[in-house]
C-alpha cells in the first residue's frame, strides 16, 4: 500500500494570485507546483509575465 505523496497534490487557489508586477489578480496557475513543495507558477493575463507565488 502506498502513503501519501505530497509531491502530487496541491493546495491553495487555482487562480487569481495577485501578479507582483502589475498588482492584476487577472492570473493563471500555470503549474501547480514550482522549484519546491510551497511555490507554484503562475501567468498574469495582463502584464503576461509569470512569476512564482509562495503557498
């Protein structure tokens, strides 16, 4: 039987993340992971500039 792998599973919203460019809370979670377990990728619609959001 396998346990939990926190690797596979996300936490938090799927968008609307404020972007840190243009303050837009038009975003998109591209990934919902980043480089480690408390970052996710995210796309701002309005500047198009992606940026990691901490969890």
């Amino acid at each position: 039987m396998r346990g939990f792998d926190p690797s596979v599973s996300t936490s938090g919203e799927e968008s609307g993340a404020e972007c840190p460019y243009c303050g837009s809370t038009e975003t998109e979670r591209e990934h919902p992971k980043g480089p480690s377990l408390c970052r996710s990728m995210h796309f701002c619609t309005a500047c198009e500039q992606p940026f990691e959001k901490f969890e």
